[in-house]
C-alpha cells in the first residue's frame, strides 16, 4: 500500500477530483492514505480533504521545494 501526496494548486474542484479518482486503487488495495499539501487552504479545501480521511498539510510552497531536495 502507498500514501498518495496531493498538492493543491487548483482549488477545491481540481483537489475532488483528483481524489475521485484514488478511489478505485483504494478499493484495489492499492492507496493506504491521501495527504493534502497545500500553502493556504480555504474552507473548501478543508473540508475536502476532511470528508474523504485526508490528512491535510499547511505549508509555504517554498516549502515543499525544500522538502522534495
């Protein structure tokens, strides 16, 4: 099983999409968890990634550039 990082850049539509998607290699056993990366969430985002069990993880973006070296 593997956690799927998701960073989000195109707001909350893009964000449920691309979970939706997860969803058959969840089923499959496949993904374990989801973590949501994001620099500023709104209250979509949050809730998002609270409806599904994501993890959600608040960040500058400069950040994350660090964190991927």
């Amino acid at each position: 099983m593997i956690t799927v990082l998701i960073r989000v850049e195109h707001g909350a539509e893009a964000l449920a999409a691309t979970l939706g998607s997860l969803i058959p290699a969840v089923v499959d056993g496949l993904v374990a968890d989801a973590v949501v990366l994001c620099s500023r969430p709104d209250e979509t985002v949050v809730a998002v990634a609270e409806a599904v069990g994501a993890t959600l993880s608040v960040a500058p973006t400069q950040g994350w550039r660090e964190g991927a070296a």
